[in-house]
C-alpha cells in the first residue's frame, strides 16, 4: 500500500513539473525586410533601318514635269465649312497628246511675244484608261516677265474632284471657265532656257455656278516644265 502510494506522489509529481516547465509562446518576432529587386534584362539593340522602297514603275516618267498645287476654302451645301489641298503631279501615262504639257510661242509682232502654254496634270498616277480627276490651264501671256506683262486669256478646268470631310461627308466637284470671278495670276516667271514656268493663281466661284450652292475661294501655284515642239 505504501508502494503504491509513493508511486501515485511521483506520478502528480511529475505532471507537475511537466506543466510548469512548458512556458507560453514568445511573441512573433518583426517582417524581415524585403529582398532586392533584380536586375532588369537588358534589351536588345535596335536593327538596322531597311531600305526605302523603290518608286513604282513609271513614277519617275509620270511626275519628272512638275506639278500644280490646288486650295479650296468654301462652305458646303449642308453648311458646313471647309478647307481641302491636293497636289496635282501625274502626266498622262502615254504621252501621246503633247498639249496637256506644252508651250507656243509666236514670235514678237508690234514688240509683243505671246506664250501659249497647256497644262494638264492628274490627281493620282493614271492607267491606261486616265483617271478622271485633273486639273487643266491654259494661261496666255504676252509679254511674260516684262513690264508690259498682259494676260491676254486664261482657262481653267477641274473635274470630278471629291472633297471629303473629316465627318467622312464628301461632294464631287467640277469646275470650268467663264465660272471665275476675281481672277488673279501673280509672280509669272518662264525661263526659256529650261521652259520652267511658275505662277500663283486665285480666283472666286458664285454661289449658282458651284455645286455647294455657296462662294468658293479657290487658289494654288503652278512648278511645271513645259515642252516645246521644234519648228
């Protein structure tokens, strides 16, 4: 009975010093701090730039003449105003009429020198059947570059010319002689030597002679070459 008892103290005995030896859990210590960001990748150098394109076929033949700039300024028949620019640049692709690129020159009568000159020029690169859209001139000159400087007549024709706004509304526009108002030709200048001809022109179209039923304020400059046929 006394073994008994000695064995059961021991037992408490030992629970209780199992219980007080396993302390509370120490707090949580601090985050360590975050690691380094790694090296970003270096990129690739950059390649070589290509090469331009080569002009197509023909280009060079179809705009070697010089070309004729046109500015617009107008209101539309919706009565939206407008402004548009294009650069007319294209000989025909057969050369076949010379008189879309040509100047006459009548020898001096009553020390007056008369220059004929016919210019033709295309919107867009033609194909055999032509585009439709060109504007043509015909401005004839006496006495160019002198004092005396008279224009003595001037045509002028633009046809199915399509104005587009930034609302992606467009009209097609023709214009023809005798629908000018206010006709100005400034800054004439022929070199016979190369037959280099440059002018400004601007001139008003009436409201009942445009298809937008409103003014037109129209305007541009003339850098052509023009051919002149041996006598």
């Amino acid at each position: 009975m006394k073994l008994v008892r000695i064995f059961s103290i021991a037992l408490i005995a030992m629970s209780i010093t199992l219980v007080s030896c396993s302390g509370e859990d120490g707090e949580q210590g601090p985050p360590g701090k975050n690691g380094n960001d790694g090296a970003p990748g270096l990129n690739g150098d950059n390649g070589a730039p290509g090469q331009d394109g080569a002009d197509g076929l023909g280009f060079d033949e179809l705009t070697q003449y010089g070309s004729i700039s046109l500015n617009l300024e107008g209101v539309r028949s919706d009565g939206v105003a407008f402004t548009d620019a294009s650069s007319f640049k294209f000989n025909p692709a057969q050369f076949g009429d010379l008189q879309t690129n040509e100047v006459s020159i009548t020898e001096p009568v009553l020390d007056q020198t008369l220059h004929d000159f016919d210019i033709l020029r295309f919107l867009s690169a033609p194909d055999n059947s032509y585009q439709d859209t060109y504007i043509y001139m015909d401005p004839s000159i006496i006495n160019i570059g002198q004092d005396t400087e008279t224009i003595n007549d001037f045509n002028f024709l633009l046809t199915s010319y399509p104005v587009i706004g930034e609302d992606n509304k467009y009209f097609v526009l023709t214009l023809f002689y005798p629908a000018l108002q206010n006709l100005e030709l400034t800054d004439l200048a022929f070199d016979e030597a190369d037959n280099h001809l440059t002018y400004s022109f601007a001139f008003d179209v009436a409201a009942i002679d445009n298809a937008t039923g409103n003014t037109l304020s129209v305007s541009g400059s003339v850098d052509v070459y023009v051919l002149e046929k041996i006598q």
